[in-house]
C-alpha cells in the first residue's frame, strides 16, 4: 500500500491543476451562458479535496497508524460526493469524482489489512 499511496497521492496533486483549470473554464461558460450552474465552483471544491488528500497520501505513506487511511477515506469520499452530487453541464467532474472514491475505497482496504497485520504482530508477541 505505501506504492499505491504515494502513486495516488502524486497524480492527485498533479490532477488537481487540471481539476482547477477545467472547473474556472467550466465557472466561466455557466456566467456567460447565466444557467444558473454551480459546477464550477462543485469542481473547484472537489479540487481542493483532491490536493489535500494526495498531500495526506503522500505524508502517510510510512505511517502504521490509522488516522493516516482514515483522513483519506474522509477527503477522497467527500470529493466524490460532492462530485457526484454536483456536477452539472461540467460532465468531466464525474471523471474526478471515479478517481477519488477508488482512492477512498483504497484508503479502506489499508485501514483493514493494516488491522490484520497489526492483530498479528500483536499476536506474535
């Protein structure tokens, strides 16, 4: 897991730049166009939840504790609500929000292997 989380905590970062152009280009057409969408904005919140979570993912890579995984699962699961929830004619944002629930359910499955493997070093002693 410590791979995985600092290969998904890079290209979060690294989407996020994306994730913010995309969601002021989006903010833009719906100011023009007066329709009353919001996904710009949903897409810069999901963004911010984006950048934050690569940050944890990256600092907590080494980490055997779980707050590290538990942080994650909270970030990267209200991006992808928030993202689902609020995409609007910002279609891509459906795209981002897939990204960040595969990085919460990651973040899960490390929060139940790294229970089992500290019930058993627990147990080895």
């Amino acid at each position: 897991m410590k791979t995985w989380k600092l290969v998904s905590g890079i290209l979060s970062i690294i989407l996020f730049v994306v994730v913010t152009f995309q969601s002021c280009a989006a903010g833009v057409v719906n100011a023009l166009e007066e329709n009353g969408g919001t996904s710009g904005s949903v897409g810069f919140l999901v963004a911010a939840f984006m950048l934050a979570g690569g940050i944890v993912s990256v600092a907590s890579r080494k980490s055997v504790k779980k707050g590290g995984n538990i942080a994650l699962v909270i970030l990267f699961g209200l991006a992808a609500l928030i993202g689902f929830a609020g995409y609007g004619n910002y279609s891509d944002l459906v795209i981002w929000s897939v990204w960040c629930l595969i990085n919460a359910i990651l973040a899960v499955a490390a929060l139940i292997t790294g229970k089992k493997k500290a019930d058993t070093i627990t147990d080895s002693l």
